[in-house]
C-alpha cells in the first residue's frame, strides 16, 4: 500500500484536480517528511562539524575556558563559538521547497476528498514566505555578538508560531474521513 500510494501520488505530482482518499495520501505524505528530515540531517551534519571544529580550537587556544560573565549579566559566548546560521538557512530553504512542490497537489486532491477547497493548502504559505524573507536577518540578530533584543527576532519567532498553527490546522483538515467517491489507488489497479 505505501509503494503503491508513492507510484500514485508521483504519477499525479501536477493534477490539481480529483481526489485522494487518507490511504492514498498518507503514506506518501509521511514518506516526504521523513525524506525532507533526513536531508535536513545530513545538509545539518557538515556546518555541526564545522562548530565542533571552531569550538576544540577555541578550547586549545583559550584554556582558561569562557570569559567570565559581568556580575548580573548573562555569561556570553565569543563569536567564534555561534553557530554559523546562514550556512543553515538556504540548504534548509530548499530542502522545505522541495517538500512544498512534492506534496502541493496531493494535499489540494486530499482536501477535495474532505469536500473543501484546495486553497486550503495554501494557509501556510505567507507565513514561510516571511520566514525566508526575515529569516536570515532574524538569524543574525540572535547571534550577534554582543546579543541584543531584537524586534526582527521577535516577528520571527511569532511567524514560526503562526506558521505552525496553520500546518496543524491543515494537518487536522487532512485527516479527518473524506465524503463519498472513488477511491483513486483503486482506479490505478488493473481489474
């Protein structure tokens, strides 16, 4: 059934129209988040080396360790030792834009199965899209050394929430039993 909802929903990777019933989207939906997360670990292992690298170094050449934080200050890190978030970002990016065009049409005929508009799927687009806009400069702010509040970081860690509140509403649109019609995985199968 998983091989077979894949075969499908790659067949049909650019019809928007018709409907998908849970069995045929489930599995392949699962199957590119899970493919999404694992090249997001692997794009992720190099730049974490990288800071283990940079943080041995700076362990050898300061073996006196941290600098001591400022009495009713918060111990600060060195620059040195800050995670390098730009080199994150654009793998990141176009490994979650690969997910987006891989799932867009099974979700648009999976909510034709629940009887409600495609444009659904779209809900949490405009708040990906102002993360990819502010994200880079979000990520600056918060590492920046030294660290200051910043109203940037703060729009983008409320966009996160945001966005994460429409991938679950879609999520719960998605799973819910869909009305009455055929079953697309039934109609591939030869008689």
């Amino acid at each position: 059934m998983v091989f077979a909802s894949i075969r499908h929903n790659l067949a049909n990777l650019f019809r928007l129209s018709g409907r998908d019933s849970r069995a045929s989207f489930w599995p392949y939906a699962i199957a590119v988040f899970l493919l999404a997360m694992a090249a997001d670990i692997l794009l992720f292992i190099p730049i974490m080396s990288d800071m283990m690298t940079r943080t041995m170094a700076y362990a050898r050449a300061h073996p006196e360790g941290l600098p001591k934080p400022v009495p009713g200050q918060p111990p600060i890190l060195p620059p040195e030792l800050m995670p390098d978030m730009n080199r994150m970002f654009v793998p990141m990016t176009a490994v979650g834009v690969a997910m987006i065009l891989l799932l867009a049409a099974a979700i648009v005929r999976r909510l034709h199965d629940r009887g409600k508009s495609g444009w659904w799927a779209a809900l949490p687009l405009p708040f990906k899209a102002l993360g990819l806009l502010i994200g880079p400069a979000a990520a600056r702010a918060m590492t920046a050394y030294p660290p200051k509040p910043s109203l940037l970081a703060t729009i983008g860690s409320l966009n996160g929430l945001c966005s994460l509140a429409a991938i679950v509403f879609l999520i719960v649109l998605l799973v819910g039993e869909g009305t009455k019609g055929p079953d697309p995985l039934r109609e591939d199968r030869p008689a």
